[in-house]
C-alpha cells in the first residue's frame, strides 16, 4: 500500500469554452485532513466530482488509493465515501431504510449491514431520529444522515463538499466535531470558503481560484501569510474628530499602520497592525482616554485570513474563466479608487463589502505612519 | 446484478412512499371505468377488447406520468450523484429504474383484473383473448415506460420529460388512426411502426413473434438511449 491517497495529476475540465479546472496536481497522504478552499465556482466541487468518478475530466487523471479513475472506476469509488453538496438525500424515505439502501448498494447483507448501520448510527448520532422521514429532519440532521450515509462502508477516503454550509453554529460544531473525529483514522477532503472551519479542521489547506490552485500551505502558513493580528478599534466620531482620530492612532509607538474598515454611520471602525508582537489594545484605550476621544469598541481580531484568500483568490484571474460577477467587481474597483484619490480629505466609506479593499487601500496610503 | 434489484426495489417503494402511485392509479381506475362501463351496455357483448382499447389510450398519458421522475427528478435534487458514485454500473441504475416503474405498472395491470372478471360474470368470455391481450398491453406498456425512461433522462426538468415521453408516445399511436391519411407507397412502414398494428392482433388472441420484436426492440432503444444520455454526463 502506498502512503498516497490522492495523486491528482493536470487535472483539467472544460465545460464548451469555460475551464472549470486549469492543469491541477496535488497530492494527499493517508491520514491529513485537507481543507479545499475557494471562492464558489472555482473549481472545488468539479475536483471532487472528478475523483469520485461522477464526471470525467478533459484532460490529466488521479489515483485514489493507488488505483487510476480511468482503469477501475468502481474500485475508486469504494474507496470513497462521499457527501455532495446541499447533502441530496432520498427525502421521502425514513433513515433507517434509507441507509439500509446505502448498505445493500455497497454490498452488505443481513446481519452485517445491521452492525454497520448501527455503528454509524451510533457514530452521527442518529439514534434519535432513526425511524422518521429524512424529509421531516432538520438541516443539521440530514447532514449527519449525509454523512453515516459515506461512512457505512467504512471507506479510507472521505470526500465531503461543504458539509457545513447552511447550518447554524451549533449544528455546524457539532458536525465538525465529527469530522475532526472521523479524520483520526481516515483521509477526509473537505471543502468549504470558511476560513476558520480551515484552520480548525484541516492538517492542510489547497486553495483554488478560476480553476487554478493558487497555494497549497498548512494552516499555520497560511497564518504567516496573513500577517500579525490586527486591533479593530471604534470610536464615535464625525467630522474634524475623524481626523483627530486618525491622528492619534498613528501617533501611538508600535503601530505600523492604520486603516479605516467600517461602512459608515457616526461610528468609524479602524484596523492597527502592530510593528512588533505587542498587544496594542492597552496603549489605544490609554491614548483614547488622554485625547477624550469616545472609544466604544476594542477588539484584536484573529489572523486575517480573509485577506490572503481575497489576495490568492482575485489576483491573478485568467480571462477565459473569469465570470461576469468578477468582471464586474474588476471594473468597480478602479473607479471607486480614482474617486477616492480625488477626494482625498473626506473620509469616504463603501456600503458594500466587497467595495472594502478599494477604501481600505486608499486609507492606507492616506495615512501610513 | 444485485445492485440492480436494490435500485429496482428502492424506486418501487418511493412510488408508494408518496402520492404519486395513488393518484396515478386512482385517475387510470376512474378514466378507465368510465370509458369503459359508458359504452359496454350499449354493446351488450361480453369482451374485453374495448378495456384493451381504452386501456391502451389511457396509458398513452399515463406511462409518461409515471416514469418522467426516474431520472428526471433525481438529476434535479443532485441524487443522481450519491447514486452514480457508489460502486455501480450506469447500465445497472438504468435497468434498475426501469424494473422499479416496470412493477408499477404491473400492479396497474393487476387493478384491471376485476374488469374480465365482471364481464365473464355477464356471459361467455374468451379467455384467450384476455390473456393475448394483457401481454401485449403488458409488453405496450413496456415500450412506453422505457420511451418515458428515455425521455427522463434527457432533463432534470419533469414536466419537459412527461411532455417528450407523450410527445413519442403519441405519435407512435397516432399512426394507426392517421395511416389511412399517409401516403400509400410508405403505408407499409408507417403501419410497422404504429402501437396499434402490432397490439391489434394481440387482442384479437394472436401472439406474433415479430410483434413482440417491434415491443422489445423499443424497449431495448429506449434504454441504451438513455443509458448513453446518463453516460454522457461524464463528458460534457
């Protein structure tokens, strides 16, 4: 047996004249759990449609667990379990005879196939819903069905597509905290565009963008590439105040930069990157206090991995798969810097997030200290 | 093989799951009594040839309504996927489907048993014809699921699927009342193709091999059309 679970070799996808997927090759090793990371139509679903043999692609190939998609399909995919996205279930069955179904498909009779549906029961925690319909459950339910339904085979791989999306915190916890079980003795692909989910979860990270993989880091790289923490300040201010504010930031020792995030209204919000590892808050309370600014939020916010994603995400995007959404978003960019730089005193927000990174770059040349 | 009967097994069960099965079934009872009972008094003949006739039409719109969902519907809801990435054949998910409308369609057949029973209760009854006959409609119907199959997997839309099914199946019945309306140098293949040509003679008592070729050679169209459809997936 080999250490390789999935050798993904210029993997490409072509829908007529999109590319879906651009000459992919990774790598994953038995035992990691790797996080698929990607803004939505990048390409993570068509990969893991590919690997599970759903479609073929246009050009490259993959091993799972040694064997090729091309040369025995059915072994690739009993070597998977898998969950696909929005978790499709046969809604008008109950659980217990829907994964009776999915154990008399993987080929398991009688009184095997009642230890196996009982150990997955038992390891989603389904028990409580086993004999209702899977159409009266609620998201957070069907999920873990979508999940027992991968596991009862027992299989090396697991490839789930956003197994979190649509949930709410409490489900979403507690089907993590299911998955970093089941990554404890199994290969588990997941993919998701939350970034915390990454970082808690996975032993590894690949991101893709327009079809194309743009880094494949640990976690902990990935941090070092966002940079040091950031200190999320808010005052109330309007006006000349804002300026004072801004003043007084920037004056603080040991702030290397200050940018303003917030969306407007009477409260400014504004983000400080420290020079060195200190912790910023207390010398921004005691410099609020001394200039009588009205400080009413302080808070140190973790990594900014947004930014990196935005950053490997929306750079470099080749033109035959850019989609209309980004064309736009490129276009609007520009034009709201060249309207910042030409007013450069006011203090100008956007209303829209995805505005933010044209404002935020025009502050920080503003007032680099 | 086994997976075959497992799929087959699941889509009959899904049928009775929902309302689907009943209100097939109740509107094909209640057409079906209709048409036949208006008429068969007037007749004052004790045959079951007209249930057979009518029968025959009614299934026209009904073997459509009841398999535009077979891959149709679990395209749209992305089951498809869970499904095709089990270690299973696509020939399997195809064969299996269709057994599963297959037995639907069989317990349709079965609910018109009372309807020979009642008419031989009124008089003398043939039961040779009756026999001819449920085969042939039996094999009739296997035609159209198989068409309704085809048409199914060409969307994920059902309504489309249910329009194409009766769109074909239509035409093919068509051709028996229309025929004398076609030109005479190609009526010979027009009557070949029609449903009627070949049901005819099965509900007069005559089970002809060629005519259980024409029924069996569009079953076998209809499926590998829609096994290369569910195929091509994989390309697009």
């Amino acid at each position: 047996m080999t250490e390789v679970m999935i050798e993904a070799r210029h993997l490409t996808k072509r829908y007529g004249d999109v590319k879906a997927l651009d000459d992919v090759s990774f790598e994953v090793k038995k035992g990691e759990v790797l996080g698929f990371l990607g803004p939505n139509g990048a390409g993570k679903t068509t990969t893991m449609k590919i690997l599970t043999c759903f479609i073929a692609p246009t050009q490259g190939t993959a091993k799972v667990n040694g064997v090729d998609i091309f040369e025995d399909s059915l072994a690739v995919r009993s070597a998977i379990g898998y969950l696909p996205e929005s978790t499709p279930l046969y809604t008008e069955m109950m659980v217990t005879e829907y994964l009776d179904f999915v154990a008399r498909m993987r080929g398991f009779r009688g009184e095997d196939a009642r230890k196996r549906i009982a150990k997955v029961v038992d390891q989603t925690a389904l028990g409580a819903v086993f004999g209702k319909e899977i159409r009266a459950l609620s998201k957070g339910y069907r999920q873990r069905v979508g999940i027992a339904q991968a596991l009862i085979h027992e299989p090396p791989l697991l490839i789930l597509d956003e197994p979190l999306s649509g949930l709410d915190p409490n489900q979403a916890a507690e089907v993590r905290q299911l998955i970093t079980h089941l990554g404890k003795e199994r290969t588990v692909i997941l993919s998701t565009h939350n970034l915390a989910e990454v970082q808690t979860t996975c032993s590894r990270v690949l991101i893709i963008a327009n079809g194309k993989l743009v880094a494949d880091d640990t976690p902990e790289e990935l941090r070092d590439r966002a940079g040091k923490p950031r200190v999320i300040a808010t005052f109330v201010a309007e006006g000349a105040e804002l300026e004072k504010v801004r003043k007084v930031l920037a004056g603080i020792p040991g702030v290397a930069e200050v940018k303003r995030i917030d969306g407007g209204g009477t409260e400014a919000e504004y983000a400080l990157t420290a020079r060195g590892s200190d912790d910023l808050r207390p010398m921004v309370f005691r410099a609020a206090a001394k200039n009588e600014l009205n400080l009413v939020g302080l808070e140190q916010r973790g990594e900014n991995l947004e930014d990196v994603f935005r950053d490997l995400t929306m750079a470099d995007a080749p033109e035959t798969a850019k989609k209309t959404t980004s064309d736009e978003k490129k276009s609007s960019e520009p034009e709201k810097q060249k309207t910042s730089d030409a007013a450069p005193a006011k203090d100008t927000t956007s209303d829209t997030e995805d505005e933010k990174p044209a404002d935020a770059d025009k502050s920080d040349d503003e007032s680099a200290a | 093989m086994s997976n075959t009967s497992t799929i087959a097994g699941r889509q009959f069960r899904s049928y009775f799951n929902g309302a689907a099965a009943y209100i097939v079934i109740s509107i094909v009872m209640l057409a079906l009594g209709i048409l036949f009972w208006k008429t068969f008094f007037l007749y004052g003949k004790s045959t079951t040839r007209e249930m057979f006739r009518w029968l025959s039409l009614i299934l026209v719109f009904a073997a459509p309504a009841i398999s535009m969902g077979l891959l149709a519907e679990e395209k749209r809801t992305g089951t498809i996927e869970l499904l095709i990435t089990m270690p299973v054949k696509d020939s399997e998910v195809i064969l299996g489907k269709y057994i599963g409308v297959m037995g639907l369609y069989v317990v349709l057949l079965l609910l018109t048993l009372p309807y020979p029973f009642s008419v031989s209760s009124l008089g003398h009854l043939d039961w040779g014809t009756v026999i001819s006959g449920y085969v042939g409609l039996f094999l009739w119907g296997g035609a159209m699921l198989a068409i309704g199959l085809m048409a199914s997997s060409f969307t994920d839309n059902q309504l489309v699927a249910f329009f194409i099914g009766l769109a074909i199946n239509f035409s093919l019945w068509l051709i028996g009342p229309m025929l004398q309306l076609l030109p005479a140098e190609f009526a010979s293949i027009f009557q070949w193709l029609s449903f009627d040509f070949h049901f005819e003679r099965m509900q007069r008592g005559v089970i002809a091999v060629r005519d259980v070729i024409y029924f069996l050679s569009i079953v076998a169209i209809g499926l590998s059309v829609a096994f290369r459809s569910l195929e091509s997936r994989r390309w697009s």
